[in-house]
C-alpha cells in the first residue's frame, strides 16, 4: 500500500511539472500606449478597418492569380527547381488563416531546409489582401533565380551564401474577399505587440497570420526582410510607431521585427496603383528587380559576420552583439552562434559588444570599408552562471522565446511517462486486489495450540 502511494504521488508530481513547463501566453511583452493610459478595454477595436470595403471588379482582378492558383505555382516551382529549393508551411497551427487557406513558403538555397551559418532573407507578399502586386512579384523573383542560378553572378552569389524565404502571400483570406484586412476584417499591419502601444499586446486579440508570423520568426533566424505592398512608391525602415512622424503606424509588423526578432525589416510600396492591370505585371517586375536582388544580397556584401564561441570549450553559443551608439542588437543563432549585422559602410564603429549572461561581455571597434568584415568573439566564463549556461546549450536547450519548442516536447515527455506509471499503478491495484479476493476465499487451515 505505501508503494502504491509513492508512486501516485510520483505522478502528480509528474503531472505539476509537465504544467509548470507550459509558457505563459504574454511572456516577453511590453509597452505602453502614446497618452500613457491603458487601453486594454477596447480589445482588437483599434485594428479593425472601418472604413468602406474598396470596389474591386473583375476586370481589375482578371489576369491575377487565384489562391488556389497561387498553391499550384508554388509547389510547382518546387518541383521544378528541387535541387535549390523547399516549399514548407509550419507544424504550427496557426499557418492556417481564418477561412483556413494555407501560407506556404519557399525557400531558395544550395542547401534549403539546413542550418547554416549564413544571413537569412525573408520576403512577404500581400500583407494587405487589397494590395496583390507582391505576391506576384515574389513568383517573378523566385523563377527568376532558379533560371538563372550558375548562369548569373548575382543569382548564384544569393543561392549560394544564404537562405531566402519567400511567403508569396500573407493574406489569402483579404485577397479572396477583396478588401483591405483578413477575414476578421482586422488589418494585419496593426496586429503586432507596439513599443508604444499597449492595446496590441492583449494576446486574446491576435489573429492567426499574424501569429504564424511571429512563430516563424522566433523558429528562422533572419537578419533582414521587405514587405512588399502597392498603392505609391516608397520605401519605409523603421520606426514606424514614433509620435514626429508624418504617418504614425502602430502595431506595424516592421517595428515588430526589428525589436523582437533582430530583424530589419523594409515596407516597399511598389506600385503607385493597387491593382495595376494584369498585363503591367511583368514590367513593375523589371523595374524592381535589380532593387530587390540588390537588397538580399547586401546580407553577403556588406555589414559584419561572425560567430560568439565560449572560451573554455570552444563551442559556439547563442550571444547578442550591439553597436555603440544603435539601440538595437543582433542575436547569434543557437546551433552555430552566427550572427550577421547590418552596417553603412564607409564609417568607423566605436565599440562592437558581444555579450550573453553568464559571461563577461567583450568589445573591439571596426573600420567598415565597402566590404564585408567577419569578427569572430570569444567569451569567458563568468563563474557558475557561465558554466550553468553551457550545460544548457550543451543540452540544445533555446535560450530565447524559442524556448516554446523544447518545452512543447518536455510536455508530450512527461504526459507519456505519466502514462506508462500510471497504467502500472492501476495494474498494480488490480493485482493486489485479486490476491486479497484469493486470501479471503481461500480455506484456512486450522492452528494447532
């Protein structure tokens, strides 16, 4: 009977560490609004478009693919081109949009689908499901570098030094209905956690694109990304959400990517109509994209490159590297500790700081000339902190909000053990049970005084 307790004990304890391990729903988030009041009242309000829906013929629409069309063009282009190529959508849920269409990716590399320690790219298309240029742009971009990869320098330098994820179209849901925002009639655009606006960062609000998004970021480890939009010709960097700017965006996906992912991310408006004539789509092509080729591979041709190391065993560990003088850090990846920062050239740069807990951070300064500079650092130890985080890299452990995955399947780990306990606990009692049936049935023998 006391094993029998100590091994029910045994697995609600289990079962109180398998929850423990469950992240919270708002880690990492933060902010307040512009007038310093809260707002949380007003929910998802403040994203909602309401405004008219546009009226969009179908002969504005003519000649544009389909969502269903668009499926079929991707994974096309991924038979075509499967040597370079990987089409994927996520195993998270939330790739599915409200109305459930899928968002499917490819990626272009020499080695798609394999960590390497190389910059990484990311294009989105159709943020706005009114704005539709981007996602047929992005299939221009995508033919284009794998029909001319090992024939053009410029194709085979991007293929060849880092990995390009093209998401043709964020939005299939606003691009079907016609208007503006998803389904749920919310602008996407205004959906992300705001540095200045607390109202977005009430996770309950958050929409399924946009959460496959930020799940996407936190899995890739992206140095740079455009989105690609339509309606004038502008080309926007951050910060969208600042109280001296012209046109205040907030709970801009831009912004997000830059505080939250390491991430600096460009707003291309691309056509001065939304929805220029079908026929015009091969020339807005032309004329963006020497631009767009140029944009990804600045990654390789410029900026700074390198690794973060731990002194005492030599392996590469998931630092942070900031610039004197810009509020913003880079993060190394977990697997190779690579990291790749964006830089003007041509200037000095003061201090250059690596840094991760549990160890002493180290500083140098660099002269960036026209090319590309690659700065390995190599960190000490900072007593028992240090080597508590190598035994947590050491373990592959993510050291970051990526933690999600490795606790998802700690969960799954510990649910199965507590099954298998459990169904010996409950074979036990039927065991001891039926032995205690047998005894008292049994004839007893009588005792001889």
């Amino acid at each position: 009977m006391a094993i029998s307790r100590l091994l029910l004990h045994f697995i609600l304890l289990l079962l109180l560490r398998a929850f423990a391990l469950l992240p919270t729903q708002a880690a990492a988030r933060s902010g307040h609004n512009p007038s310093g009041t809260d707002d949380g009242n007003h929910g998802s309000f403040s994203r909602n478009l309401l405004e008219d829906k546009p009226r969009i013929t179908e002969e504005m629409v003519h000649g544009y693919m389909s969502n269903s069309e668009l499926e079929i063009a991707v994974h096309t282009f991924g038979s075509r081109c499967p040597n370079i190529s990987r089409i994927y959508s996520s195993k998270f849920v939330y790739w599915r949009t409200v109305l459930l269409f899928l968002q499917w990716v490819i990626e272009i590399s020499d080695k798609p689908g394999k960590k390497e320690a190389e910059p990484a790219f990311k294009f989105i298309g159709n943020v706005h499901g009114d704005e539709p240029v981007g996602r047929e742009i992005l299939m221009h971009l995508a033919n284009w570098l794998c029909d001319n990869y090992l024939k053009d320098p410029l194709a085979t330098l991007i293929v060849e030094n880092m990995h390009l994820h093209i998401l043709p179209t964020m939005n299939p849901d606003g691009f079907a209905l016609r208007w503006r925002g998803n389904a749920n009639n919310v602008d996407l655009n205004r959906d992300f956690p705001d540095q200045f606006f607390s109202v977005n960062n009430d996770i309950n609000y958050r929409q399924p694109e946009t959460r496959a998004i930020m799940n996407w970021v936190k899995q890739e480890h992206f140095t740079a990304s455009a989105s690609l939009h339509g309606g004038a010709l502008v080309a926007n960097y951050p910060w969208d959400g600042t109280r001296d700017k012209r046109y205040p965006i907030y709970g801009g996906m831009q912004d997000w990517n830059y505080i939250h992912g390491g991430c600096f991310e460009l707003t291309l408006e691309i056509s001065d109509t939304k929805w220029p004539k079908a026929a015009e789509l091969p020339v807005i092509w032309e004329h963006n994209r020497m631009s767009m080729l140029k944009i990804v591979a600045s990654l390789i041709k410029s900026g700074i490159h390198g690794r973060i190391f731990a002194a005492n065993t030599g392996r590469p560990i998931p630092g942070s590297v900031m610039i004197k003088g810009i509020d913003s850090k880079v993060r190394a990846s977990n697997t190779y500790g690579d990291y790749h920062r964006m830089l003007a050239p041509g200037e000095k740069y003061e201090a250059v700081v690596a840094s991760m807990e549990g160890f002493r951070p180290k500083a140098t300064h660099i002269v960036l000339e026209q090319e590309a500079v690659s700065l390995d650092f190599i960190l000490d130890p900072d007593g028992a902190d240090g080597q508590m985080e190598l035994l947590r890299n050491d373990c592959g452990c993510r050291c970051d909000n990526e933690l999600f995955h490795v606790l998802e399947a700690h969960l799954w780990l510990y649910l199965l053990v507590m099954f298998v306990l459990l169904t010996f606990y409950l074979l036990f009692k039927r065991r001891t049970a039926s032995r205690l049936l047998t005894y008292r049935h049994s004839p007893r023998r009588p005792i001889a005084v």
